[in-house]
C-alpha cells in the first residue's frame, strides 16, 4: 500500500473501443492536458485538463495581467487605465506601467485588490515571512516583485504575512 493516496485522472473517451491515440500534452498556456484522436483523423479532441479553472494556471495573464471570463473563454486585461498591454496582438504577454514608479516620487498610491488571488512566482514565497523596513509599515499590502513593492500589509509592522506564515 501506498503511504499517500493516488490522484487518477480519466480522459471523457476511457472506455471506447477503436483505433484512438491518446497523447498527453502541456500546451502554451502553462496547463496539462489529455488529447485523444482516432487514427487518420487528423483531429485532436481535449479530453482532460489538469486545471479546470484555466485562471489558476499561474501567469496566465503574464506580468501585471488581470484575468476575467467573457462568455465562454478567459480574457487577459490590465488592472486600470494606469496600465497598457505589453502587446495588443497577444494580450497574454502582460501590461507595463504608463508612468513607472519612479518618475512620480511622493505620489504613490495603493489600493487593495477585492475579490483576486495574488499568485507569486516562485510559488515558495507562499512559504516565507519577508520584513521591510519601518516607513513602509503604514502601506496595507505588502509584497515585491523584482525591486518594486507592489502590494504592502501594515498591519504587521511592515511584515507580508501569508497563508502559511506563523
């Protein structure tokens, strides 16, 4: 017996008979994915995905993208009007700031994100307790990426604490 229960996956076509390949895949979106094709068909099927909820597969959206649904499909857009995409033509690439940071010293602002999931990159960081200096403890989020603070939680005395933070 094993120490830890087995997860199983089964593709929709487990079960039928014929002349069907069936091919593992990770595709450009960063997820998993079980494809099956009758033989000379030349089309492939989706028949399994490793994450239903394609917004959980982490960059997604790529840096700074915000994901949301339209009637079917996941769509990449930027956080606000203070943001353009990276590449029109492939909105999955990300957005850049208009304005960086650093050309508006004093006049920073941040806001707290309602209702969004903040996916950090590696996803160990989940894992650590990362302390900054007192005058950015009255910010409400706090978390840095390359050498930006983007989000600040001041009330720990400037500590991010996270879910698995003691």
């Amino acid at each position: 017996m094993l120490p830890n229960p087995l997860d199983l996956a089964y593709n929709s076509d487990y079960a039928e008979e014929g002349n069907i390949l069936r091919f593992l895949k990770l595709d450009n979106d960063g997820n998993l994915r079980i494809y099956s094709s009758a033989i000379g068909s030349r089309t492939q099927i989706e028949r399994w995905a490793a994450v239903d909820d394609q917004y959980q597969v982490y960059g997604f959206c790529g840096n700074m993208g915000i994901c949301s649904y339209n009637d079917s499909n996941p769509v990449c857009r930027c956080p606000s009007d203070n943001f353009e995409l990276i590449d029109k033509r492939e909105s999955r690439k990300g957005c850049k700031r208009k304005v960086e940071l650093r050309d508006c010293p004093g006049r920073e602002t941040m806001l707290p994100l309602e209702h969004s999931i903040f996916l950090t990159y590696p996803p160990e960081l989940f894992h650590r307790k990362f302390t900054y200096p007192p005058e950015l403890s009255s910010y409400r989020w706090e978390v840095v990426s390359e050498s930006t603070i983007i989000n600040s939680d001041g009330m720990h005395g400037g500590e991010v604490l996270n879910k698995d933070s003691r």
